[in-house]
C-alpha cells in the first residue's frame, strides 16, 4: 500500500494572483497533495485581523484548476479559518503562507498577514510556516526562495514539528548560489518611527498617508536581521503566546 501524501494548505496575503503564491505553490507541489485559499486582493498589513461586521464569500479560482484553489474576500486568517472549516474539513499536515513580496522580520512579524496566517494555523496545531522575500516588486525573482522553502518544508515534514509554534521565515534576494545557508535565530529588536505625510482633497479636506523610518539599534549576530544582512535565511520560531513570564513576579509585587 502506498503511503498518503501529506495534505498541504497553502494561503498568504498579496492576493490569489501574486507571483509568490505561484511560486510557493511550485515549491511545495512535490511534497504533498495541495489545498489553495487565498485573498480575493491583497492584504498586506492586515496582521490577525478576522471579519466580524460583513459576510465571507468563498468562490473557486479559476487561476488553479488543477488544484482544490479557492479565493476569500477576507484576511489572510480567514482563510485559514474557512479552509479548516468549509474546504478541508478538518486540519491540514503543513500550512504554508507566503511567498510574501517583502520581509517579515523583527517587529514586521507583529503587522505581517503572511505570519498571521501561519499563527492562526499554529493555534490549531498545525505544522505552520511563513516564507518571506527581501524584495517588495510584484515581479521579483524567487529563485532562491523556493530552494529556501523546499529545505525548511523538507525538514519540517520529516521530523516533529513543536506544537503551539510557528516558523517565520525570511529569505535575502539572492541567487540559490549565493545563499549563505539557513540560521536559526532570534526576532531583532528593531521598530518602525512612524510620521504621517498629510496632504489634502480637491475639496481641501487633509488626508494622510503613513511612512516611517525602520529603527534598529540590535546589531548582535543571533537575530534575523544580521542573518539577512550576511546573506542567510533567517528561520525564526514563533509563537502566539504573548505573555511576558519575566515580568510575573515583578508586577504580582505590585499588590493588588
């Protein structure tokens, strides 16, 4: 009798019609029989939003007929959530999120639909990933990201995958050939300064787009960032469990 391949469920947040999504889809085709649920439109920035104040819809997609592929019209953990519930009807082996166009490490992770979606799955115990490339062009070269995603989904379908965590996963612009490797590491300590750039309407009323500057004062060589920098892939383990245990016992003095 031969073995069932492993079911894997693929989503992200760019959009059903993103280069990286395409290319995730190719990356992980060998590994496993896929299911495909992705955003209607993009919707980076999302982080883990759900929707509460509208309906869903979920329709085929044309876009992959030789797959079970379907869009959402809500967020990225949306369609986690429908897949689990509506298409899979049950739990997948693997969720992989991504290729995202643009990093998620240090606190982009906290923003980022891509891992947002990798989260929800962790919440359900799933085996879950989030694959990021350093380049925001709709049509970058993701070459070596898929060399990047089959070792980490080999790796990850081959052992056992810690529960209540999830993989971020970010991948310098680079030729397979020129990767460096792949660094376990930790989330840098770096943030965005965000400012406004206010302007107004033909009818005078302001307006205001968001910018920033990426602040980062974490320079030590265990954190996603420095991997990048050197030419590595940064594989962060992630988890949803936000408590701050070092700080227990400090604000139980506190006395209530």
């Amino acid at each position: 009798m031969s073995k069932k391949r492993p079911l894997i469920l693929v989503t992200n947040d760019d959009g059903i019609q993103a280069k990286g999504l395409k290319s995730l889809i190719e990356a992980v085709e060998p590994f496993g029989d896929i299911v495909i649920v992705a955003p209607d439109k993009p919707q980076s920035g999302m982080g883990h939003a759900i929707t509460v104040n509208d309906v869903l819809r979920l329709n085929p997609s044309p876009l992959y007929e030789e797959y079970n592929a379907f869009t959402c019209t809500g967020t990225p953990v949306d369609c986690v959530k429908l897949a689990i519930a509506e298409v899979i009807k049950g739990k997948p082996d693997l969720l992989v999120s991504g290729i995202n166009h643009g990093e998620n490490s240090a606190s982009n992770v906290l923003y980022s639909g891509t891992m947002s979606a990798a989260v929800e799955g962790a919440m359900e115990d799933i085996p879950s990933i989030g694959f990021s490339l350093l380049d925001f062009d709709t049509d970058a070269d993701f070459t070596g990201s898929q060399w990047a995603v089959k070792e980490v989904v080999k790796r990850a379908l081959g052992g056992d995958f810690p529960k209540s965590i999830c993989l971020n996963v970010n991948i310098p612009q680079l030729k397979t050939e020129e990767i460096q490797g792949i660094k376990v590491c930790r989330q840098a300590k770096a943030y965005w300064n965000d400012s406004f750039d206010k302007r107004h309407d033909q009818f005078g009323k302001p307006y205001y787009w968001l910018k920033g500057e990426f602040n980062r004062d974490d320079w030590r060589e265990d954190t996603d960032i420095w991997a990048l920098d050197n030419g590595f892939v940064s594989v962060v383990p992630t988890q949803f469990d936000m408590t701050a245990y070092h700080t227990i016992s400090e604000i139980a003095e506190w006395e209530f």
